[in-house]
C-alpha cells in the first residue's frame, strides 16, 4: 500500500467501540487517528464540555460557624444534573435576560431554608436540602435517591441519601439563602467541569520471539514472567509456553526487556505502542452521564473543527490557512 508523501495531507476516519459503559464510566477504543486527536478529545472532556453548576448565592441568614464565602464556595463545587446544558445559553450571551443570568434561559434559582431546633442533635444540612426551580437541574444526589428509591430494594438510611454536606447546625443557628446555577465550562472554572478523571493510553504491541523462548529452562521463564510489575504474560505449567495474557497491563517500564537482556537474551520479546490506538478510560462527576460526556465532546471538537474550517476558507488564517491547505 503507497503512503503518502512526506508533508501531504491525508483523510483518516477514526473509529470508536465502546468496552465497557455505566452511568458514571465509560471505557473506549479510538483507533485511526492520531495522538493529537486523541488529547483534543480529552482536553475537551475535561474542559470544555459545559454542564449547570451554583454561579451566585444570596445569602439572606447565616448563624452557623461557616462564613459566607465558604459555604458560597461549597454550594459551586455541587454537582447539578446537567443533561440540558448544551440547550442552555451562557448567560453572557442571552438576549432574553440582557446577559444579567436571571432567566430561564440560561439559569436555575435554588431555594434552602435550615434551622436546628433540637438541643440534642446537630442538624446536618445537605445538598438534598437545596430546592430547585427546575426539576431537570437538581444536584446528582437528589436525583440518585430519586432513581433509588423507584427500587424496591432501597434502604432509605443509605448512605447516598444524605447528600452532600454544606453545613452542620447546632440549635438555634439558621440557614436561608437563594442560589443562581448558571451554564459553563471547565475552561473557566473546575465546578464545570463534568470530569472526574479522563486519560487514555497507547495500546501495546508486544511480540515474543519464539525461538529463543524455546531456549530458555522453565525455571528462567518463570523469572522471566516474573520480573514484570504487572500481570502481562502468562506461563502455562502444562505446555511451558509463554503467552501474553493481557497487554493493556503493561506500563512501558521495560523491565521484561531489562531482564532478558541480563539473560543474555536480547530481543526475547519486542514492545511497541501503536500510534494510531489509544484506549481512554472516563469518570464522570454525574452531573452527566459517561455516554453524554463523550457525545458532547465530540459535538464540541466538531464545533472547533467547523469553525477553523470556515476562517480557512475565509482567508481569515492568512499564512497558516494557506500551510493548512496544503499544496
């Protein structure tokens, strides 16, 4: 097959299979491409997905021992369900509320009243307790009671139904305040950013030479075997043959080839990572699910692409345009 010219540009198609998916997971194949492609897409993932997330806090009464700033804090880094995000506007672009943030367009209002009254116990004020305008943006702990709680297994003293914890109240402190959830991303600030963890690796490659494996003892294919930190290759009692039982194990430590070249057996096994493959493995906040993260990360990389495309063809890119082109 003819590669093309050094400095030719080429069309790849990258392909996509999804391994393994939950609400909360995801892990997937992205072959055909290349490792810039790759890092676009998780930087996107991380950053520049939007989800809904607590903007502006009015707080009307505070006698707890946690000033206001701390709990305005606490109340932005919620997680809010956020699956309508991307038909949301930013609130710097609506025209309905003249950019203010205030409509329902572009924000949530969220309502909490608190107050401790019994002198034995202390009141623990959770994310359950916000109230929401909207019932489609609700912190991710309301919404996964809610979902439990359709089962008839759910125990209502569960650990998930608590919520997360924003302030404990001691008898006769209070707590009221009105809360603003606005769109935005991870770029400008983390309590958007709808990424627990997003990080993908090269896939290897790893061939063993048969022939000089036929020439080690069983004893040094055991220490062989061994030598690798992780559970990559497996010696059959039976056969006494060496296998590669699971690749993706391997950590490019390079501490099989040290030790076959100690053996005075270099070349006993090649390692390579393949450019074009690279497996990602996704945790999401739950303000979306795995599945919407990467979905509207893609529409989004697209977005990017459409855009640099329209200016190319504008003329707006000037000298680079021109190199972007291509001959």
């Amino acid at each position: 097959m003819d590669r093309p010219a050094a400095g030719a540009s080429y069309q790849r198609f990258p392909r996509v299979r999804i391994r393994e998916l939950r609400d909360d997971y995801a892990k997937f194949e992205l072959r055909d491409t290349d490792a810039s492609i790759a890092n676009a897409l998780r930087r996107v993932m991380i950053a520049e997905v939007p989800t809904v997330a607590i903007d502006l806090v009015e707080i009307e009464v505070n006698s707890s021992v946690l000033n206001d700033e701390f709990i305005a804090h606490r109340l932005g880094l919620i997680p809010l369900t956020s699956a309508a995000a991307m038909q949301m506007r930013f609130s710097r672009d609506c025209d309905a509320c003249d950019g203010d943030g205030s409509c329902e367009y572009c924000s949530v209002e969220f309502l909490l009243s608190a107050r401790a009254t019994d002198s034995d116990q202390t009141l623990e004020v959770t994310a359950n307790d916000l109230r929401s305008a909207d019932p489609k943006v609700c912190p991710v702990d309301q919404a996964r009671a809610y979902q439990q709680a359709l089962n008839a297994d759910y125990d209502t003293n569960a650990g998930e139904q608590r919520g997360i914890l924003i302030v404990k109240l001691r008898r006769g402190q209070e707590l009221r305040l009105r809360a603003i959830a606005r769109k935005g991303i991870g770029k400008d600030h983390a309590k958007w950013s709808p990424a627990a963890t997003v990080t993908f690796m090269y896939e290897p490659d790893i061939r063993i030479n048969e022939e000089l494996m036929d020439t080690l003892t069983l004893d040094e294919k055991r220490s062989w075997v061994e030598s690798s930190p992780t559970k990559v290759f497996h010696l059959d009692p039976i056969t006494k043959q060496v296998t590669v039982c699971d690749a993706e194990a391997y950590t490019y430590d390079d501490e099989v080839i040290k030790k076959a070249e100690a053996m005075g057996k270099p070349g006993l096994v090649e390692i390579n990572a393949k450019e074009d493959s690279f497996i990602f493995t996704v945790e999401t906040t739950g303000a979306i699910t795995a599945y919407e993260l990467i979905m509207n990360a893609i529409t989004v990389l697209r977005q990017k692409l459409d855009a640099v495309r329209l200016q190319d063809d504008d003329g707006d890119l000037g000298e680079l345009g021109a190199h972007l082109g291509g001959p």
